[in-house]
C-alpha cells in the first residue's frame, strides 16, 4: 500500500485539530478528586484599609467633660414687676418658730408703687419709704412714720414691725403669698396679697371690724402738744388701762364732758389713715353705763406740776415688758412714796429704799437709789424686787390720771403700773 504524502500545510492542520479534539474530550471527562487535607487551612483575613478620599475630612473635636451638679434648690425669684403696684396685708411675723398674730382689732399692710416707693400702715400710725430689688433680694430704707399715740400693745407691735421692715433681707412670692425674711434670716413676714382693703368688712377679712367695749373719761385730752384737744378713752377696765387720745368722733355718740362712759361700739379699722386720724373709727351700738365724775387732772397737767406728787403714796399693781404683763406679788407689796423737796422712798417687796426724783415735763428721772440688805427666802419676791428697782432707775416718763400712776423705760417698751394708795 502506497503512502500519500500530504503537503506540510495540510498536515499542520490535521495536527491541530486532533489537539482540539483531545481537548474537547478531556473536558467532558470526570475531574480527578484531589484528597483533602486533614485541617483546613483559613484563608486570611482581609487588612481593612481606608477608602481614600478626595478631601481629607477634618477631625471631630471630642465633646467636653460635663461634670455633675447638685440640683439646684427650687425658689420662687419674683422680678421687680412682681411686687410694684401691689398691695399686701400681714397675717403673722416675727422669729421663724415663733410667729405671732397681730393684736386684735390692728391692721398691718405693705403697698408697693412704681417707682421703688413703699408704704402701708403699722397698726397705728402710717409709714413711707422706699424699696431696691435684686434678683430675690430686697433692702428697704427705714420708714418714716406718723406720731400718733395708741395703746402700748399696738405701739410695741408697730415697732417690731418697721424694724423687722428695716431688715428685709430677702422675699419670695408664691401666688398671692408674699414672705419677707429679716434679721439675718431669723425672721419672717408672711403677708396675703390684698385687691381693696376697703371691700374687706368681715372678721375674717384683713380689716375686718369687730365689736367691743370702750370706755370714755370724763375730760379731754390733750393730742398733739399744740392744744388740740381729743376724747379720753379706752378698751380696759379701770384699773386696767390708761386713756388714750382719739383724734376722732364715735358716730351716734354725743359726747358730755365731766361724765365717764361705758359703750358698746362696732369698731372698724381704716385703711391707710390721713396723718393725725385714728386707725380705727368707732360707730355706737348701746351706752351700758354714764356716770357723773368729779373733774379730775389730765395727764400732762400733773406731769407738769411735780408738787401734785408730793405726799402721796402709791402701790405697784404690774411690771409689763416685752408685751408681757406680770402682776404684782400679793405677798410683797411695792410702794412708792413721794415726800417734800423731791424725797422718793418706799418698799421694794423685801428692802426699803431712800432716793430723790426729778420731773421735766413728763419726763422724770431719779437719782442712785440706796436700799436696806435684807435677804428674804422667797425668791420670787427677791426677783421682783430686782426686776422694780432696776426699771425704776431707768425710768423715762410719767403720767398721772383717776388714781394712776403709769412710769414708763427701755424707750417706752416698759411699764410700771401704780395705784394711788389711801
């Protein structure tokens, strides 16, 4: 058999397609497994690498540390507005434990104007001034008052009141509650806010009235030291209270000098009274009692004339101070004696005691006194004794009226109370 032989071209592409064929063939075949290793090899992790960025973005600062606080005290800071053109009533002051009431039948108020301007009544007489806040401080000036003269109580009540008014310190406003805090935040002012003090006409009422007994002496008194002349009277028993001058009329109540009177009156209060009119106006219900008196001295007239003392003999019936009233022992009469060219003696409830006496007007002073050294084995006796001889050497003023004699120290805030003896 012959071979052909074919050309090379010819035979270069039966080569390569026998390759392909091979190929072709081998991919259909099944794949050849490769045995597993026994532990498995991970793949590694993939490095994490920022995505750069076109524009570097700036770096966020850290947010500053805030350290904790104490939460802060709640408190009621009322603004300047909060108080101008208000007005306030008192209900009670005085220390923070020890609040009081106002005395009966007085009226405290606080009225606040536009300008920094304060004013309102202390019980008896009225008062102006003027007022600066900050923030929930508050500083107002000592207030100038009227000089209107009404009982002791009401006149030691209306002291503490501008003082305390004096030394505000500081004040908070809760509704219609108002509290001022003095005295280095030892006391307190608590007041009620007030629209119209005169639609208050109840008890209740911050001037509510009331009905009361008075009693009217049987002469004028002097009122103002100028020779203005007032009815003499009274809300105390004789024996119990001194006259004092009312610059005012009763309504329904015709009034005879040289009689003394026992009424039934409904007292008022009056809001923010004109300077030199009562506090309080009376209107007549009944006369209980009228009777014919023989004319007696005024006051000012005894006072004056200091020979109307001599040789006369007086008991001491109470010591009040601080608007405590304490009578007198029982058991160990005081008596003060008023002898000739000014001699003054008498018995301090144990000792006997010499001095001398000296009257200016109405006022009066007495010298170093010298007494006996008796000691007694009571000793409330002997702390009478002490407490009478120390306010007799402080005595300031006198008054003489219907068998009275009424010396009073420590600026007024101190009473002695005598009666005239047989």
């Amino acid at each position: 058999m012959s071979t052909t032989h074919l050309p090379f071209s010819r035979r270069a592409l039966v080569f390569v397609a026998l390759i392909v064929t091979a190929a072709l063939i081998a991919g259909c075949s099944e794949p050849t497994s490769v045995p597993p290793t026994e532990t498995a090899t991970p793949l590694p992790e993939p490095t994490a690498t920022a995505a750069p960025t076109a524009i570097p973005q700036p770096t966020a600062k850290p947010e500053p540390t805030v350290e904790p606080t104490a939460a802060p005290v709640e408190r009621t800071i009322a603004p300047r507005d909060a108080l101008a053109g208000t007005s306030w009533s008192v209900r009670t002051f005085g220390p923070l434990r020890l609040q009081t009431r106002l005395v009966r039948g007085t009226t405290l108020t606080l009225n606040f104007g536009n300008e920094g301007e304060v004013s309102g009544s202390a019980g008896c007489n009225t008062f102006t001034s003027s007022y600066v806040i900050t923030g929930d401080t508050i500083d107002i000036q000592p207030p100038a008052r009227t000089r209107k003269s009404c009982g002791l109580l009401t006149m030691r009540q209306e002291y503490y009141y501008l003082e305390a008014l004096d030394q505000a310190i500081r004040f908070t406003v809760n509704g219609d509650r108002l509290r001022l805090i003095y005295n280095r935040g030892r006391g307190a002012i608590n007041l009620m806010q007030v629209e119209n003090y005169e639609e208050a006409n109840d008890a209740n009422a911050p001037m509510g009235g009331y009905q009361t007994t008075i009693y009217v002496g049987p002469q004028l008194m002097d009122c103002d030291g100028a020779g203005q002349t007032c009815l003499a009277i009274r809300e105390r028993e004789q024996g119990e209270g001194r006259y004092l001058p009312y610059n005012g009329s009763i309504a329904g109540f015709d009034y005879v000098e040289g009689f003394q009177y026992e009424l039934k009156v409904q007292a008022q209060p009056v809001a923010n009274p004109e300077p030199g009119a009562p506090a309080i106006q009376y209107t007549l219900i009944e006369i209980v009692r009228r009777e014919a008196v023989s004319a007696a001295p005024t006051p000012t007239a005894i006072a004056k004339a200091g020979s109307a003392l001599e040789k006369t003999a007086w008991q001491l019936r109470a010591i009040e101070s601080a608007g405590v009233e304490t009578p007198a022992l029982d058991s160990a009469a005081i008596t003060l004696l008023f002898g000739e060219e000014n001699a003054v003696g008498g018995s301090a409830g144990c000792n006997t005691y010499v001095g001398r006496y000296a009257i200016d007007g109405g006022a009066i002073s007495f010298s170093r006194l010298v007494m006996t050294l008796k000691a007694c084995g009571d000793a409330a006796v002997m702390a009478q004794e002490q407490t009478y001889l120390k306010a007799l050497q402080a005595a300031e003023t006198i008054a003489v009226f219907e068998g009275q004699l009424v010396l009073t120290f420590d600026g007024g805030n101190g009473v002695l109370r005598f009666t005239l003896l047989p």
